[in-house]
C-alpha cells in the first residue's frame, strides 16, 4: 500500500497599498519569503494587476462586475492561505483593500470560507496599524474568514528592517514567525 505525499499548502499575499515606495511591500515580500522556508508554495500578487472601480450596487445590477473581482474571489477559493499586508490610513483600513473586499465579498460561492488569512502591516507610527488591523479582522471575520490570532502590527517605521529585509527586533521575528506557523497549522476542519 503506497501513500501519497500531501500536497504542498498554497498562498497568495497582497499589499494594500499601490504606493511604489510602500513600507508594507517588505512586510509582504517577508511573508512571501517565510511561506516559502516553511514549503508553502506563494503567489506574490499585485494589486495593480486586479483593477476594480469603486464598489457600487449599481454596476453590479447591471450584470458588469469587474473580471479582476471574479478571479480574485477564484483564488481566495482555491488557495488555502492569504496573507494582506495594508496599511492604516486614520486609523482604519486602506481604501484599496476595502474596496477589494466589497467586490470580491459579492462573489458567490462566498470566497472567504476556504483559506485561512493572516493581517499584518507597517508604520511609522507607535500604534503598528493595530486599529487598522482591528478593523480589517472584524471585517474579514464577518465574512466568514478564518483570520490567525496574531495581529502582525510593525512599527515605527524606517527602523524595523534590515538590509535584507528582515526584521530588527526579537519580538518582531517572534511575531512573523508565530503568524507563519499559525498561517501554516490551523485548518478550517474541512469546511
């Protein structure tokens, strides 16, 4: 009797930010890369390449939801983990990431009940984005997302990496290390 290897767990990760210099695209470029020790096989993805215009109930009526909201929702239904790394803008969650999140919220089968999320971001404030990442956690929750318990807050900003992008800090090494394991270990039980 022979058994099969289990595949491989897949992940996609995002940034929140379309900013070129955005201080959350190491964090997601980290994650990436800490998927991947951890045999994670990672999809980096874009923004830019998901263009979507501002969520409004009437252009969904008239049938002409945007291609970019439909793949979107296919990959959060066929990945089993994503990572977003979004900023805090007014202590809420970026426009871009909500906006994503409305289109692809409309999509049916619903698209957040397959993978497991994890949340972080970076800033060059003392509060990490926490109330951002507060706010995205309720949002993604009500969802229906599995969202891990760390809240992967960064700050302040420019001091929390080096020049390989790794983090200065124990307790920030400990953090992404512990996002990575719960992002990897917890399942939705075969929901």
């Amino acid at each position: 009797m022979t058994t099969e290897a289990p595949s491989p767990k897949t992940a996609i990760t995002l940034c929140g930010s379309l900013r070129k210099e955005s201080i959350n695209e190491p964090l997601r470029r980290l994650m990436s890369n800490k998927l991947r020790e951890a045999g994670v096989e990672v999809t980096d993805l874009d923004l830019r390449d998901f263009d979507m215009p501002i969520f409004n109930q009437d252009i969904e009526e008239t049938g002409e939801t945007p291609e970019a909201a439909k793949r979107l929702a296919d990959m959060f239904r066929s990945y089993d983990i994503v990572f977003i790394a979004s900023p805090e803008y007014n202590g809420g969650v970026t426009p871009l990431i909500v906006n994503m999140i409305s289109w692809v919220s409309r999509q049916k089968p619903n698209p957040f009940k397959h993978a497991i999320f994890g949340i972080g971001g970076v800033s060059d404030g003392k509060y990490a984005t926490i109330f951002a990442l507060s706010h995205l956690r309720d949002s993604l929750s009500k969802l229906g997302a599995l969202v891990v318990p760390t809240l992967l807050g960064i700050g302040p900003y420019p001091d929390v990496f080096d020049e390989n992008g790794e983090p200065n800090e124990a307790n920030i090494k400990w953090k992404v290390g512990q996002t990575v394991r719960e992002l990897t270990h917890f399942s939705r039980g075969g929901i």
